[in-house]
C-alpha cells in the first residue's frame, strides 16, 4: 500500500493518501484485463511485468513523480498483492528501460478506453448543482498542460507563439464536459495546441445527450457548432459577444427575448438557415463597466420552465469548474504538468492523469454524500476518511483471472 502521512497538514498531497489499493477499487483488475483483451495486449506470459500490472504503474507515477520507476513499481505491487497471490513480483528484476519499452508497447489505447468506459457522470440527483429541472448540469471548458522540451514532442504539439506569451514548453491542448455538480472532467479530447479548442470541442460536444444542460463560454459559439450541438437533444446555455447582432423578434416578462441566429450577414439578409435562440441580458454589480453586462443564448426558448434569473445564475455556477481544472494541472505537483518525452506517452499520461483525477473526485463526491453538501466544499480529512473505510473491500475483491 502507498506511503501515508502520520497526520494530515495544510501541505499533504492527494499523493499521500490516494493509495494503490484505492485505485484498484476504483479501476478493478477484472476492467483492465478486459480492456487489454479488447485490444489484443494481454499478456500472454506473466513474468516480468504484465500489462494489467504496468497500467497501474502508469497511473501510480501520475501521484509520485519525483519517485525512482523501481520504488513506485515495489508500491504498485504492494498495494496489489491481495489480487494478484502471488510472490513472484520484485521491482529489482524490472530496469527503468524495461518499463520505458513497455509502456511504448501497449501505448495509449488501453488507457483511452477505460477512461472512456470507467468515467462517466456519476453525480446523484439530491446533490447539490448535479442537476437543474430534471437535466444534468454539464460544462464545456479547455485547457492546456506543459510537457518536457523534446524534439518530437515539440513537432506534434507545438507551443504558443512569443506574440501571445509564447512559453518554452510544448503544450497539449484539451477540451472536456465536466460534471458541474462532482468536477469530474468527461468525455476529454486532447490534441496539438495549434488546434483551436472549438475543433476539439465538436467530437466533445457528441457525447452530450438530451439528459444533459450544457454551458459553455464564448469562444465555443459558432453557428456550426451551435447547429451541431443541437442534434444531440442537450439543453444549451452559452455566453454570447455583445458584438454580435441579435434583434428583439419577441420579448417575455422575464427581460429575456427571442432572435434568430444565422451563419452569416448573406443568410440573415435572405432570411435563410436561421435557428431560433432566447437571449438573455443582465448586468453585474461591482464589476468594471466593460465587463458589467452579459450575454447568454440558450435552446431553452420557453421562459415558464427555464426563467431568465435562473439560468443567469446557472451559468456563473461555471467559476467553480476552474477549481477543477487548476486540480487537474496540479496534482502531481510536479513544475510541467505532464513528463514524458514521446509524444504517444504524453497522451497515454494525459489519460492517467484523467483517471486519477476521476478516481479523487469519486472520493470526493462519496465523501461528501453524508451531509449531501458541495464537491468544492469537501472538508480533505472527511475525504480520507470515507477512503480508509473503502479499502478493506479490496483485499476481499476476487481477482479476474488465475495468474500463473
């Protein structure tokens, strides 16, 4: 089992409670060997270090990155032992090459897909901002992580450019639906930072479904992805530049209207390709007069179910969600967010990454469900609380699969 600290401070790391055993709750043995025979990376030979033990060795370094390969491989089998019976593993046979080349073998696939079938939204419908009128409340964002400079990784996803605070690192860019009410990024797509975040967004936004409420800031408004958006049945809610002419066809009591959007000067004109929208506009108090007034545009065109104070409070729910992005960068603690120096193993972290991340944020959601109070209000010891209760059930969990 991994290191714990004798109590906890102002300055413990997730890293030092979040242990091996817990992840293996969270991510049982049984899913990891399926997702490997799914594709075709079972090992077939269980000496030296088999591929379900390497996964989650992957995702065991994501929490201690300063930690040499050998001594977070003796953590991994420590904290495995009661699944895997067996005596046979010892970090010393396996070199830091070994695991290096295993890794580039079974690559990112793996990871990808279970992250794509373990992490889902999970928040229940009693918790507070999980759900509004019946939809599960989802927000779009993006952001970018830090890798080390190495030649490849610096040609497949380049960096900022120096006119725009260019940095000396190459960064992934990436978009997710995070789960407004547990902070679990979902559905994440990751790509060079030379693509724009509405292009990673489109393959996101797919995954929404008519159970679902989505926010989103400005930058992801365009009338294709607005159109696109809107085949999936998703409620939307989305900030809007005041720029942009939007007329008054009908007012309602609530101060909000009616326009129609179009995809450009020509069709508007012609009166051709138009999508209804309901507008929303309101002032804050206490903010520069620049930025005191806001814009929202929503699907939800009917003001009795969906009232314009409502939605204008539900879309500033949105703060909270950069917590989660800030948690995401920095839970490994580590000066550049990722440390691989291919760049299929910068994807194959980045989706450890979001594992983890995943798995601390189930944590937290259970450890909150008692006092049925706010993710981003969770006392950390409650947390580690509810998490030494978990435990035990993993060394009772039978193992899938005899190993030899």
């Amino acid at each position: 089992m991994a290191r714990t600290k004798a109590q906890l401070s102002a300055g413990a790391r997730w890293a030092d409670y979040l242990t091996v055993s817990y992840l293996a709750l969270r991510y049982p043995i049984g899913a990891i060997r399926e997702v490997l025979v799914r594709q075709s990376l079972e090992s077939l030979r269980r000496r030296g270090l088999p591929h379900d033990l390497l996964m989650y060795f992957v995702l065991t370094k994501v929490l201690y990155p300063r930690d040499a390969y050998t001594e977070v491989l003796r953590l991994v089998i420590g904290g495995l032992r009661p699944l895997l019976r067996s005596e046979d593993w010892s970090p010393r046979t396996v070199s830091k090459g070994a695991i290096s080349q295993a890794r580039r073998r079974i690559g990112v696939a793996p990871f990808k897909a279970l992250y794509h079938g373990q992490v889902q939204p999970h928040g229940p419908r009693e918790r507070p901002g999980v759900f509004y009128r019946g939809l599960r409340i989802m927000a779009m964002d993006g952001s970018s992580l830090e890798m080390p400079d190495e030649a490849a990784n610096e040609e497949y996803y380049g960096h900022p450019p120096a006119s725009h605070g260019g940095m000396a690192f190459p960064r992934l860019r990436f978009v997710a639906l995070v789960e407004s009410g547990t902070h679990t990024l979902c559905y994440a797509k990751p790509g060079p930072y030379t693509l724009d975040e509405r292009r990673l967004a489109f393959s996101v936004m797919a995954r929404a479904d008519a159970s679902m409420l989505v926010t989103a800031d400005r930058q992801f408004y365009s009338y294709p992805f607005w159109k696109q958006a809107l085949t999936t049945g998703a409620k939307l809610l989305f900030r809007l530049s005041l720029v942009l002419y939007l007329p008054r066809e009908e007012v309602f009591s609530d101060g909000s209207y009616l326009s129609t959007i179009y995809p450009s000067p020509i069709d508007r004109k012609r009166q051709r390709q138009g999508i209804r929208v309901r507008v929303i506009e309101y002032a804050l108090k206490g903010v520069p007069a620049a930025e005191s007034t806001k814009r929202l545009i929503t699907s939800w065109l009917d003001p009795e179910e969906a009232p314009a104070h409502e939605l204008a409070a539900l879309y500033h729910q949105r703060g909270s969600i950069t917590s989660s992005f800030d948690s995401f960068r920095t839970l490994t603690s580590c000066r550049i967010g990722l440390r691989s120096k291919r760049p299929e193993l910068v994807e194959q972290e980045f989706y450890a990454l979001l594992l983890v991340h995943a798995a601390i944020h189930h944590l937290m959601a259970e450890a909150a469900g008692p006092t049925n109070g706010a993710v981003e209000n969770l006392p950390s010891l409650h947390a580690v609380r509810v998490l030494h209760r978990r435990l035990p059930a993993v060394s009772a969990a039978a193992p899938s699969g005899k190993i030899d």
